[in-house]
C-alpha cells in the first residue's frame, strides 16, 4: 500500500529537448519561487520521466532552465530510490571510478561507456523549500551525477573521448532525431 499520491500522476508529459538544444547546454538558474508552479514542474517531470521510461530527469530536458531533477532509480542492490531535489550540489563524488553504460532521454537510443564515481551525495530542497541530503551507491549515484551534470549545462557525452565520444556524436547526428 502506498503511502501518498504516486509521483507524476496529475502531471502532463512534456516534449524532451534533444542533443542539439541549447537549453541543455547552459547552467540552469536557481529556483527562488518555492509556489505552485515548481509543484506542478516537478510532476511534469515525473510524468515525462515515466512516459519515456528514464530513472532521471532534470528541468532543461523539457525547456525549463531551472535547477530541478526528478528520480526514480534502484541501486546495485536494486533498492528502488524514488524523489526529487531542487538547487541540488553535488557534496561528494568519490568511491571507484567505474565505466558503465550510460544514457540519456535527450539522446534516445544511444548508451557509451562513461567513468563516473560509485559514490555520490546530493544536497538541495524538496518543493516544499525543506533541506534534503540524498547519498547513492552504484547506478543510482551515476544517476545523481548524470542528473548534476544537466544542471550545469553538461551531457554525458561532455565525459568521453577519443572513439567512444566520436562514435556517439557520429549515431546523435545519424540518427532520425539529430537531423
């Protein structure tokens, strides 16, 4: 039995911003109105991460240049963690660097092997302007690092190099969405 309404399910789907988007290329600005219409991004975004079946999304995949990112991601233990954080700071990225296979909903269809840490923390705000503090191990702290990255005005591809970035920029611009 759940405890609350599910996440997203008064929210409307929104269009993803792909590669090519400037949106997702800048630093999104802090969010100073703690109102309504925060609440109703917020479920937006759960609506829009479920439709697209993502276990992340940040505010300026679906336009919106604000410092806002939902989850609902397990872990390698597979414990589900299911929330949102507004004006987060990445605290601590530390642990073993891993390679993993990563994706993103503004690159549909395409994955490369990406280092990131196995280890993160994550301080910000719920809607209701509360401090929160989220710790993850395996996957899902590669999905709080993913997610970090977007508020800065970073994709994954930003972290490879040589081939692996080449061959991804090579599909992105194949693809039927990148022409």
């Amino acid at each position: 039995m759940r405890n609350g309404p599910i996440p997203g399910a008064h929210g409307r789907v929104r269009p993803l911003m792909l590669l090519s988007d400037p949106v997702l290329h800048a630093p999104c600005k802090e969010v100073t109105d703690f109102g309504p219409e925060l609440a109703t991004l917020v479920e937006d975004l759960f609506a829009t991460m479920y439709a697209a079946q993502g276990v992340g999304l940040a505010a300026n995949q679906v336009g919106e240049s604000l410092r806002v990112f939902v989850y609902d991601c397990p872990d390698d233990e597979d414990v589900r963690h299911l929330g949102h954080v507004v004006n987060p700071r990445l605290v601590e990225a530390d642990g073993v660097v891993l390679r993993g296979p990563e994706g993103c909903l503004s690159l549909p269809g395409l994955e490369a092997g990406t280092e990131r840490y196995d280890h993160a923390v994550v301080e910000g705000f719920t809607v209701a302007g509360e401090p929160v503090t989220i710790h993850g191990t395996g996957f899902f702290a590669r999905c709080l690092q993913h997610e970090c990255d977007h508020l800065q005005g970073r994709v994954y591809v930003d972290h490879l190099t040589g081939w692996r970035k080449r061959r991804v920029l090579r599909q992105a611009a194949r693809a039927p969405w990148g022409r």
